[in-house]
C-alpha cells in the first residue's frame, strides 16, 4: 500500500513564512486557515486529552502507517488517550489509534508523548509514536514485549535504530525531534504530565526519503500476531509538537520579590515565550510544584536557599531561558529569643540571673564571676568532701514550646576527676533534662519525680562538643552538640531524642548553668569557664499563620508492648498539632478518644466505620481554631470481590473528608486508609487489582465531590509504596501522581524542610532513622503519606518530619535478630524502632503549613 488512506489532509507549516498582500477578504481566508507562525506561539499543534472528548479537528482515525481495526475501544476518557484492551488470542494485524488530521512542516521541530501505560510486557502488543509521510516512510519509537525499539522505514523498508530494555519510570516521554539536519531519539522521565531530563537514545542523518514539509503525528497500540496473555491497554497523554527555533523566553517579574530561606514560598513568574515543561531556578537550584499556566505566566514554590539576592531563571525544553537578574531575595527566618547572654560585659546581669541554682544546693564559697567576657566557676575544691556546686539560673521561667537552648562549653574540669560542668534545664530540683561532662565523658540526663535517668553516654570531646543544646521538638526532647568558632555553634550533631517527659512542664523552663564536685578529689578539677548562651524559639520557616497536622495509624490505641495508651497518644498529638488524620479507629475506640482528644482541646470532625464486620475506621479531630465548612464520606468500589486473596478477609474500605476554613483559606482534607497487604491478587505477588480499584475509585470521588478547585490534602495509611507494581505496568503511586497530588514528604527531601530526627540508640555509629525516600513509617516501608493538590489555591509547605516515637527503655538492649532490642517491645519488626516502646506500630508524619 503507498500514499494515504481516508480523507484528503490539509498541509499546514510551522515555519514562519512572509504573506503576500492579498484583499481583504482573502487575507481574511487565508488567516482562518494558516496556523500562527511558529515564532511567534508555542507549540504548534498539542493535546492534552483532559475535555474527554476526541478533538476531530487534530485528530483523525484512519491510521497513515498501516490498516485500522475499528473494534478495540479508542477513547478520551479519565483525561487521557486510551486504546484497548487490545486483543487476546486473536491472529493478524489489530492496531487503533489516532492520527493528525493536518501535515505539518517539521524542520527544526520537536514532537514528545507521554507514554502512560505500555502494552503488558510478557506479550508482543506494541505501544507505537510515529511521525512521517505514509505506510512506506516515518520513523517510530515504541514499547512491545518489554523493550524500548527505535526504527525507521524508508521506502517500505524497515530498520531497528536502537532497543533497550523498557523502563516505565524513566521512559515516561518519548521524543522524537529534527535539528539541523538530524533526526534524535529522546526519553524522558516526568510528573505532573510534564517531562524531566531528556536523555538521547539515537541519533543520525534525517533520511531525505522522510519529508519535514509534510509530516503526520500518529499514537497507536495494537498487536500483530494471536497472543496468549492479555495485553492489556495503552495509555497516552501529553502530546505536543513545536519547534526548535521557538524564542528564548523572557521573564519581567515574579511575585512576591521576597521569602524564607528554608524555601516553601508561592511564586507566580510573568514573562512571554513560557511553553509547557519549563523549569524555574532560583539562584541555581531548582523550584517546585512548577506549572506554566500560559505562555506569559508560570507558579511555583521556591526551594531552599542561603539568604541573599538570587537571579529567578526560566528554561524551556528546548533549553533556552530567560533570566530576572536578582529577581527574588531570600531572608532567614526570624527568632523569638527567649533569653541570651554572651558575658562580655564582665558583671553578671542580674535582671537575667539568679545564683541561688534550682537543681540543688549552692556553695557561695566557690567562685562565680563574669571575666574576660566569660563565665567562670571556681576553681573546684580539691580535697573536699561533699556536695559543692555553684553557678547561675535565670530568674525568670519560659515558655520552652517548640525552643531550644545552647550554651558554649569553653573549659570542662580536669578528665582525671569527678567533677562536673553542668547544664540543665527543667522546673524544680526533682524534673529536669541535662547534659554534663564528667570524668572524660559527655553524659545526658533526666530527673522525673526525683528519680534519675542516664539517656546517653559518650566520651567527651572538647571539639566536637564544644557546645551543648537542649530542645523541644514536635513533641520531643532532643540533645546536640556541635563544634564551634567564633563563638557561634557549627553544624549539630544529635546525641538523644524521646519523646518529651510531661512531668516536665515546658510552660515554665528554667535555665542553668553550673559546675562543682560531689566527692572528694585528689587530682585539683580546675575552673570550669561558660560562654553564649543562648534560648529562642525557631522562626517560622514562611510568613503568615502556621497551621499543624498529623497522619496517625493509632492502632486502637494500642502501643507496641501491647499495653493501651489512648491519652499518651492523644497527648502527643495535641500538644504538637491543630488537627489528626487518624486511622484504625472502631467504633468502641471513640468514647476513649472522644475525651483524650477533648483534653487537649480537639473535637471530633467526622468519623466512620469501613464496615461492621472490620471494626476498622477513619476518623478527624481538630482545634476549634479550624472552622468546619463541610464533611464528606464515602464506600470505595473493591473491583470484582470484597474479601482478599484468601477468600474471606472483607477488604471494603471507605473514606472521611472535611472542607476546612483556616486564616480566611478553605481546603480539604481527605483521610483514607486503603487495604492491606491481603488485598494482593495472591500471595506472590505485591500487585493489587482491588487496592488499585480503591485508588481510582478514591480520586475519582474527590474529582467529583470536593469541588471549588481548593487544595486538597490526602493523609493516610495507603499500604502501598511509591515502587508497588501494578498491572500491566507502571505503580500504584502512579495513579495518584497522575491525577496532580504530589507527596509532601518527597517535597520536603526536595526543599531540605524534611526531619526524621532519630538517634543512635545502639551506638553502632548509624542513625537510627534515615532521612530520605527510604525513610521507614511501617515495618521496613514507607506507607503512610500526606499527598497534596494545589489546585487553584496555594498552602506552603513549612516542615515535615517522622519523629523518633520510642519511649527511654528502661533495661538493657537485648540482642534479638539484626537489631538490639527493648525486652519491652513485644511487637518487634527487627528494626531500630524495637528499641523503645513507640505508640503505635506506625511511624506518623507531622507536616506544618504556612498560610
């Protein structure tokens, strides 16, 4: 078969061409059927299949490079180009799919797709983009049997140009482009329907016999020969043809000039020559959540970035930019400073303290001075017995909330005694926290109800420990050291973390500063010499009102030592946040919950059971400070059956909602938690029909429920990771992603606002926690989430953390399996969370907001 099929095409160029000067009225003709030249819109031709309806003015369905089967389903649907299912055991060749109506001239031009789903890889069924002339002459880039294949046919002959073993990830875009004369073969990761990093997979001289005057686009999948596995469906999206000699963008302003280091700030960037895929830098790194909403204008929000003035840079896909010279400046973060004291001015100042000390006794016969702007203690008595100690408190209490607090130790007593430097922070003589040196060591320290309890020891190093803070985080005690230079701290180190004592009450810290002997000491202790001091509580990572929230798998309140803690948990939770996403949550549960959570001033949203015969539900407490506009709720579809793979464990979830008002903002919440792991299609695999069935059904809801284009929050136990396979290809996570929600915690990783502040419980020199994508909140995965979908409105991500949950385990670790163990913990995962009693058997994630 030679020339064309179908229909007479229209031939249209994406050149820039001059126009000869007709009348009016044909000028007028002529411009409603030329396109606009090229240099002066972008892109020429494109779709992004999101009206669910085939637009027939671009696209055509007779296939240009071979024989149509009408019978496979070709549909817009779920905003994107579906073809399929394809055939299963039937012989010959069935293909369908679409093909531009127009011929376009494509020299020095671009055309990219993106490959959703490609046929299933143990079947020869083809996912195919191809651009040419006719059946005889094109090239082609497609997916079949698990491989990546370039090829070109010229003159009815064909010619593999390159095959690589397909990867959906990082094959996402396919591209193929005409630049100076040659043809290229590009693939491209992507999110959000935009794509990443072009990487060339072929290259060689355009063939003359393919002519750029005249090019057709076509996207089709099909098969060729009787297959005995189902192929399954192919997916596309995002097309779109442009060229290469397009404009360098230009950028005019961004909006606001101004925000945090700690990054996080919504941006809107105005210009000209914007085109769909373009990056946005902010003094080097790389921006977020970017979307070109037109040619003239693109949002984002800033990454992290030392303070200063940085140039804001756009760059195209096809890599040319534009630069806004010193177009944002970054500012850090203010702090509320609590109390400080540098000791420079050689007397002590006695509206910040006191020196009659708060931990225990005082022997005004040591001495105390402020000199050679320092503090000094001493020197320590040799050769007396007793209790003898002396130095400084403040006078006041603070409020220590979300603080922290450091002090440079300058002069440690002499290694060969017993003597003491000591800071300590705390209430009275019986609840504090502390850390010392004594005798060679560095010793952390808690007092509870008088009795007292050695959280870490190490050998103390003058250096490296040159200054001591203590502070209060998320609900949790942590204790750093940090070198130092002129007298300011350098990068923290943690030594311990727990979860804050509350016989420590934070409303009401004192500080203190002091140094002495409790025996006698042969060997003189020397003078122990203080200096910077210094308590405050972090700036807020963005401007506005902070709004706080928590994911929390509560587990029936049940903690991992099998005893139940409804008010431990609900402590935790509402002395750090404004509102929980909770889930394993029974309808016996809620009257414990109901007045733990009152305690601590939340109420209850909305709660629901899956169903009766799971005793298994989502429920939603907040702060009156959040207004409740609305609630939602929910029955997810299953697919074909309501029990897993064993055939009797019901699968059926459901899912709770609120429509919140916060600072004048409203947005909704979403807290779901999907089926577990019996949900598999069976025991071998982590594929799962009916766990992909509830994720479809879920934003199929949310798209047509949670209306008013406002942010949308999903919180959540998913039991699925980011890298769960589903079928024919691709992940589970891809589904959510695909619909524009994107992991806060992957955001926070991006944007250096992501804490998973573990210690190192064991002392095998290895945190306890990593900090990354492999950060665990269940078992060995990360399972829970909080995804997040802007929408037409706009939340700043502040911080997100995964915070140490393990309680002080009051024996000795035992040696269990690949991790010492908490002879506590009875629900052991062979992980360092064995190591002290957590709240749950699920890690939670605290994210905060700016507003």
């Amino acid at each position: 078969m030679s020339g064309l099929r179908g229909p007479i095409f229209a031939s249209l160029t994406i050149r820039t061409r001059t126009l000869v000067i007709f009348s009016i009225i044909v000028a007028a003709t002529v411009c409603a059927l030329l396109t606009i030249p090229h240099a002066l819109a972008a892109p020429i031709v494109s779709d992004n299949f999101n009206d669910n309806s085939l637009d027939t003015t671009k696209w055509g369905t007779t296939l240009f490079s071979g024989f149509t089967n009408t019978s496979l389903g070709l549909n817009e649907t779920s905003s994107r180009l579906e073809i399929g299912p394809l055939l299963q055991n039937t012989s010959g060749s069935n293909y369908r799919g679409v093909r531009t109506v127009s011929t376009y001239t494509f020299s020095g031009a671009y055309a990219y797709v993106e490959l959703v789903q490609a046929a299933a890889s143990n079947t020869a069924g083809d996912a195919m983009f191809t651009i040419g002339n006719d059946v005889d002459n094109y090239y082609r880039i497609y997916e079949s049997a698990g491989s990546l294949i370039g090829l070109k046919k010229i003159a009815g002959t064909k010619t593999t140009l390159f095959t690589i073993t397909y990867n959906s990830t990082n094959h996402r875009f396919l591209r193929i482009r005409n630049d100076s004369g040659n043809v290229y073969m590009d693939t491209a990761p992507g999110t959000s329907g935009v794509p990443g990093t072009w990487t060339q997979q072929y290259t060689e001289t355009w063939n003359s016999s393919i002519s750029t005057s005249s090019i057709i686009f076509e996207l089709k999948g099909g098969t060729f020969q009787s297959e005995t596995n189902a192929p399954g469906t192919v997916i596309f999206d995002n097309f779109e043809v442009a060229s290469n000699g397009t404009p360098a963008p230009t950028v005019t302003a961004i909006s606001p000039t101004s925000g945090s280091t700690s990054g996080g700030t919504s941006v809107t960037i105005t210009g000209t020559g914007f085109s769909s895929g373009a990056t946005v830098t902010l003094g080097g790194t790389s921006a977020t959540s970017v979307t070109v909403v037109s040619s003239t204008s693109i949002t984002a929000t800033t990454p992290a970035h030392s303070a200063g003035t940085v140039n804001v840079v756009v760059t195209n896909t096809d890599t040319q930019s534009g630069t806004l010279s010193n177009g944002f400046t970054y500012s850090a973060p203010s702090e509320t400073v609590l109390v400080a004291d540098n000791f420079d001015d050689n007397s002590l100042d006695t509206t910040k303290w006191g020196t009659t000390l708060f931990s225990g006794f005082t022997n005004t016969s040591l001495g105390l001075n402020e000199t050679s702007n320092q503090l000094a203690i001493g020197p320590l008595l040799q050769s007396t017995s007793g209790s003898n100690y002396r130095g400084v408190r403040t006078n006041s209490t603070y409020n220590f909330s979300g603080a922290y607090a450091y002090v440079e130790l300058v002069q440690a007593p002499a290694s060969n005694t017993a003597a003491d430097a000591m800071f300590t922070i705390g209430n009275d003589v019986d609840n504090y926290y502390r850390i010392y040196a004594s005798a060679g060591s560095l010793i952390g320290l808690k007092k509870i109800a008088g009795t007292k309890t050695t959280l870490f020891t190490t050998t103390y190093n003058s250096t490296n420990h040159r200054f001591l803070r203590i502070r209060n985080d998320s609900g949790s005690l942590y204790m750093d050291t940090a070198p130092g230079s002129s007298g300011m701290p350098g990068t923290w180190t943690q030594q311990y973390t727990e979860t804050w004592n509350s016989s420590i009450s934070t409303s009401s810290i004192i500080f203190e500063l002091k140094a002495g002997t409790s025996q006698s000491e042969t060997n003189a202790p020397g003078t122990i010499i203080f200096d910077n001091f210094h308590a405050a509580t972090p700036g807020s990572s963005s401007s506005g009102t902070v709004l706080k929230m928590v994911t929390a798998n509560l587990q029936h309140g049940e903690s991992t030592d099998e005893s139940f803690h409804y008010d431990s948990q609900a402590n935790l939770i509402t002395s750090t946040s404004d509102l929980v996403a909770a889930q394993e949550v029974s309808e016996g549960d809620i009257p414990n919950w109901d007045s733990a959570f009152s305690n601590g001033g939340f109420t209850k949203v909305i709660f629901r059971e899956h169903y009766l015969a799971t005793g298994d539900g989502n429920a939603i407490w907040a702060r009156s400070t959040l207004s409740v506009v609305q609630t939602y709720e929910h029955d997810l579809a299953n697919g074909s059956s309501n029990v897993g793979y064993d055939g009797s464990t019901d699968i059926r979830r459901s899912v709770v909602a609120a429509k919140f008002s916060f600072n004048s903002k409203q947005f909704y919440v979403v807290d779901v938690h999907l089926c577990p792991s019996i949900c598999r299609d069976n025991s071998g695999t982590t594929e799962s029909v009916q766990r992909v069935a509830q994720i479809n059904d879920l934003l199929s809801w949310i798209n047509s429920t949670l209306t008013g284009s406002l942010p949308i929050y999903i919180m959540g136990d998913l039991n699925t990771t980011t890298d769960t396979p589903k079928q024919p290809s691709g992940f589970q996570f891809d589904l959510f992603t695909s619909a524009g929600f994107s992991d806060q915690w992957q955001t926070g990783l991006t944007n250096s606002v992501a804490e998973a502040n573990w210690g190192d419980r064991d002392s095998d020199s290895v945190a306890d926690m990593p900090l990354g994508t492999n950060t665990r909140t269940h078992d060995g995965r990360r399972i829970d989430f909080i995804l997040y979908k802007a929408n037409n409105g706009s939340i700043t991500l502040n911080k997100i953390s995964v915070p140490d949950g393990r309680a002080t385990c009051p024996q000795s670790l035992t040696t269990g399996g690949n991790y010492k163990q908490c002879p506590n913990v009875t629900q052991l995962w062979d992980l360092p969370e064995d190591q002290g009693v957590r709240l749950s058997d699920h890690n939670w994630i605290f994210i905060e907001l700016g507003f």
